[in-house]
C-alpha cells in the first residue's frame, strides 16, 4: 500500500486527510484529488497552506497567495497544483514500483 497525507494548515487550524492505495499512481491521483477539493472549499478569508506528502516523503507545499485586490488567489494554487498534476501523473514520472 502506499500511503498519501494532505495537510492543510490555515491561520486557526490544522488538519489533516490520509488515504492509502495499491499503487504509487492511484496514490498520487487521489492526493491530487484531495487537494484540489481542499483549495476548491477552503473558507472565503482563508489563506491555507497545503502539505502534500506521498509514501511517507515531503512532495510539495502550495501556499494560497493573494490576489491584487486582496482576496486569496484559489486559482493560483489550482494552478500549481495543476503543474504537480502534469508531473507526476501526466508523464509517467510517478512509476509503480511493482
């Protein structure tokens, strides 16, 4: 099993989302998914930093910056996401160890 942990760190709380699948690709795909959701349904003020570790290993962290207006800039974070995303699933870069 391989192991997938998303960590969302807002500016009053902590918490945090597992899951685990057969393989290293199943595992990156639900990590993604987990995150995208989280940055989609973070609360309008909040500025949430998220932690993404796969098989136990810091992958990445996305910080939610602002917008020029002031607002958290969502887009922006979906859009790093998106270029993990791109990475690690769409390019074959996230092999399955068995």
């Amino acid at each position: 099993m391989i192991s997938w942990t998303l960590t969302i760190a807002a500016e009053d709380d902590t918490t945090a989302q597992t899951g685990a699948a057969l393989d290293l690709r199943t595992a990156a795909t639900e990590l993604i998914d987990a995150t995208r959701a989280s940055i989609i349904e973070s609360a309008a003020a909040h500025r949430p930093v998220y932690t993404l570790t796969l098989d136990g290993d810091w992958l990445t962290s996305i910080a939610t910056g602002e917008t020029p207006t002031g607002a958290p800039d969502r887009d922006l974070a979906l859009d790093r996401l998106a270029d993990i995303e791109n990475e690690l699933v769409g390019r074959d870069r996230v092999t399955d160890p068995n």
